[in-house]
C-alpha cells in the first residue's frame, strides 16, 4: 500500500490526538487493496503521480504492485467482492469486535467514507455524540440542486419538493450490535439492494437521526474533485 501524510508539525499532530484544537487535521491519503484489485494499475500509478500534492513522497515502482490484505474476521474472505462494499466492509469490523468479545448494547461504530477526506472534527466530534444518544445516525446536507426522478431513464416522472431533500455524507454512526442484528434479519433480496450501511436501519424501521454536515466535506469520484481537494487542502495548510 503506498501511503503518504500531509505535511505537519509535531506539535500539532499531538494536538490533533488530543482533540485540542489543532491549526489542522493531520491527513493521510492511500489506495487500499481492493481498488489496486479493482482498476487498471498504470491508471493508478499516473492518478499519484499527477497528484504530488496528496502524494508528496510517491515514487513511481519499476514492478507491479502486488496488494496485501488485512485480516478481517472471515479467513479467507477479505472483501466480498473486487472492490469492498461498505455496508459489507462495516459488517466485517463489527464480526472482528465480536470475535474480540467487546461487542455490547453500547458499543458504538463509526464509519467513513475514505473519499470524503476533508472531514471535520466537528463532524466526527458531533456522530460520536449522536451514536452515544441514538440508534442510528448520519451526516447530511440539504439537497441544493431540485431532483428529477424517472424510471425509464428517458422522461421525468417526479419531482420531489427539494425542502424535504437532503444529501448524504459520511460518518455514519450505529449502535453495532444493532446494526448487526438488522442486518442478519433482511433478506437476501433486499440485501442486493442496499446502497449503504443506513439504508439497513431504513428497511429495519429504525429512525435514523441527522447531523449537520459541510459542504466541504466532498466526495472525490472525479478527477476534477482531486482539484478542488487540493485547492480546499492548501487553503487550510495557509
């Protein structure tokens, strides 16, 4: 896994461990495993190379990278498929809390998306608090744009009143155990249609409650979002 951190002083990682305002938080930036598994490496290797700002110690390798997988609790089966669903991936890190025996009524898991990586402590800060309280949360902004809906893909059908509309972010906070137990009563059909780790709760009827998100908090699927990352990245490092 190539790995690399965004520049930082001593001083302020400890502050950034101590949840004592640091000037920033400390950032690390990898391409995990599975999306090594996944896409084409030479794709990969430009994409780090274009972007030494988030890769500032890359160097490209004269052979092919060959991943390593963590362990997780299932042998042999570290991702269920090329790329790692989330709900999934969720699912494995509350069976290895289990198989630890520290899995409780109590015990709270909070999940990030790795391609949000502008995330703010106010936001975890603000799930963690919300996990302790409820069954359920997720971080959401309201909905900008008005949404179209069409089921054949060629005309519109719907369009719903955007003041009831919101967008999803990460973290998303559970109780484990709950979500756990959610999860294992769905069936097989409605488990091919998830889409994320709240949706279980939706489905199960349980209330999932909102935390304000930022818009800052971006998801880079397009290589455009790297710019604008890295632009929102160098203004903080300011």
């Amino acid at each position: 896994m190539y790995v690399s951190t965004s520049s930082s002083s001593r001083d302020n990682l400890l502050r950034a461990i101590r949840f004592e305002c640091p000037n920033y938080i400390p950032m690390t930036f990898h391409i995990n495993a599975a999306c090594w598994n996944h896409y084409d490496q030479n794709a990969l290797l430009d994409l780090m190379e274009e972007h030494p700002f988030l890769f500032p110690d890359f160097q490209r390798p004269e052979v092919p990278f060959i991943p390593e997988y963590d362990d997780v609790a299932r042998a042999g089966q570290p991702y269920v498929d090329d790329f790692g669903c989330r709900w999934e991936t969720v699912m494995n890190g509350i069976r290895h809390i289990e198989k630890t025996g520290n899995l409780t009524d109590e015990t709270i898991i909070v999940t990030h998306d790795c391609v949000r990586p502008l995330v703010t402590k106010r936001i975890i800060c603000e799930n963690i608090e919300g996990g302790q309280k409820y069954t359920a949360c997720n971080t959401v902004v309201p909905a900008t744009d008005t949404i179209m809906v069409s089921k054949n893909g060629e005309t519109i059908c719907e369009v719903p009143d955007r003041a009831y509309l919101y967008q999803s972010q990460t973290p998303q906070t559970f109780k484990a155990k709950a979500l756990k137990e959610c999860y294992e009563r769905l069936t097989e059909e409605e488990k091919e249609r998830l889409t994320d780790a709240c949706k279980i709760m939706v489905l199960s009827g349980i209330p999932v409650h909102m935390i304000q998100g930022d818009a800052k908090n971006i998801k880079i699927t397009y290589a455009q979002d790297l710019k604008v990352a890295e632009t929102l990245l160098e203004r903080q490092d300011a």
